[in-house]
C-alpha cells in the first residue's frame, strides 16, 4: 500500500477514535432521574438546597479567603493551623479573641458583596429565581439569591428566625437561611459551638425542615461531598423520614454533582439520595444544563 494511503487510513482511524473517546467523556443526564425530578419540580414537590458552589460561580472569593483572613486577624500562620484544629475552631478562636463572630461577619459582608459581583448575568441565578421552588434552603451567608429574585421580580420570603415564620404567604417562594444571614450576626452558623448546636437538628428553624421535606423530593446543588456538615445532614433527613413514617416509601432526592464517583453514590443511595452526575470541563455549564433540564 503507499505510504500516502496508510496515513491518510491511519488518521481516519485515529479521528473516528478520538471522536468515539470524546462521545464517551461527554456524560449525558440520566434521562429517567431527570424525568421523575422534572414532575416533581412541575407539581411543587421539590425542596431545593443550595450550597456555595453556586455562589463561587458569581466570583465571590473562595473559602480558604476566609480562613486566610482569620488566622491573620488572629496572627497565625493559615498553612500550619492543621495541628490546631479545623476552620470550626479557628473561627471559635476568633470569637473568643474578639468577643463575637461581629468584625468577621462584617468582613464577610463587605468581600462577598463588592460591587463588581453580576448577579443579573447568571443564568445560573436566573433559573433558580425563575424554577417553581416553593421552598429553598440555603446554607450561603450572602444575599446573591435574594438579589436574584428581586432582579427578576419573583416575590420571595426570607427565613432567619422562628419570628420570620409569621411573614410567609401562600404561593410565595420561601428562602430559608440556614446557616444563617451577614445582617444578623447572631443567626450565623459558623464557629465550632454553633455547628455544634446546628447538629442537635431541635431549633425552630430544624422543626421546619422536618415538616417541609415529609412529601417532597429534596435536590442538593452547589455542595462539596467531602463537607462532612452536608453528608451529616444527608444522614439525619433519611433518619427524620423513617422515624416519621416507617412505612412509607421515602421520596426520592437527588444530588448534582459535575462529576461521577461510584463510591459516594453508593453511600449516598443508603440514605435515598440519587446522583446525578454531569461531566463537563466547566461545572458551572453543567449546573445550567441540569438546571435547564429540571426547570425547562
């Protein structure tokens, strides 16, 4: 055969590999978990909660700022605190240096809400604004989803405290705070003593949670799978659903996740939560691409 000829039937072979190989890392969403969480979100039965990774898409500086930030305020050195404890007891520190968790949370205020931060150029906001999310809860400190749906002019009501319970109205779109908010510095879930009590699950605002998800499919975007706080509380609805109902079935939730991980999903079916994972080189595209698929 002349040599012109096998290049060319060998590129051909080194292209139709490469395009198959492309095909394969490309995931595609799982059409029938889709499918379920699409008329679940259609019939107002979805919870949704939000994590900072939402937020880390807007710009907003990472979570090792704020641990860099603490451990100079308090003149210690970030890389070697590993030997003192985790970011709980350092903040823990902090408040007790200072008093309160007061010049931190100001600080949070100001790096989070800078004015060069777009939240009307999300689509990734816009879509949660827009979605028929009766409930959501958010773990984020900063005001970005508020922002977004006063953008969008979609009414919403935002939970802090038991107090806020008497302002919710039907039809309208309850955000609940739950780690709580940079306007108040006493809702903040951030030291090692106030995760501490988040954990005990038996505040007003937990009482809440119970009720909210008994019925409803729960979908959790924008979490890491290491934050050993979201895997506990993946674990404590699974026990609140059989403690209340033993003998129903529990709805199925569903974690996003832009990557694939056999092992946690393995772990996490144990607790009724199904993954759906979508590779792609950008997670914020992904997010929109499932986000698009739920909501429409």
């Amino acid at each position: 055969m002349p040599p012109a000829a096998t290049k060319r039937r060998t590129a051909k072979r080194t292209g139709a590999s490469s395009r198959a190989a492309s095909r394969i890392a490309v995931q595609k969403p799982d059409d029938e978990k889709l499918a379920q969480l699409r008329d679940a979100h259609r019939r107002g039965k979805v919870v949704l909660f939000v994590g900072a990774g939402i937020s880390m898409g807007l710009g907003l500086p990472p979570w090792s700022a704020l641990i860099e930030h603490m451990a100079r305020e308090l003149g210690i050195d970030a890389h070697s605190f590993g030997d003192k404890g985790g970011y709980l007891t350092l903040a823990e520190y902090f408040r007790l240096r200072h008093g309160s968790i007061g010049p931190l949370r100001s600080w949070m205020d100001r790096e989070w809400h800078s004015g060069d931060v777009r939240v009307e150029s999300s689509r990734i906001h816009e879509l949660l604004a827009k979605g028929r999310f009766p409930i959501i809860y958010t773990t984020n400190y900063d005001r970005w989803l508020e922002t977004a749906f006063e953008h969008h002019k979609v009414k919403y009501t935002k939970i802090v405290s038991v107090a806020d319970l008497a302002k919710l109205h039907p039809g309208v779109t309850q955000i609940i705070k739950f780690h709580g908010d940079l306007e108040d510095d006493a809702s903040i879930v951030l030291d090692e003593s106030s995760y501490f009590a988040r954990l005990d699950f038996e505040s007003p605002l937990d009482i809440k949670l119970r009720a909210d998800v008994l019925g409803r499919s729960v979908v959790f975007i924008g979490y890491s799978l290491a934050d050993v706080n979201i895997r506990y509380l993946f674990y404590k609805l699974s026990r609140l659903w059989k403690q209340s109902v033993p003998d129903v079935a529990q709805p199925v939730s569903y974690l996003f996740s832009p990557s694939a991980n056999e092992v946690q999903q393995a772990v996490l079916a144990q607790w009724g939560i199904e993954m759906i994972p979508l590779a792609r080189d950008d997670p914020s595209k992904a997010l929109i691409e499932f986000l698009e698929a739920v909501v429409g």
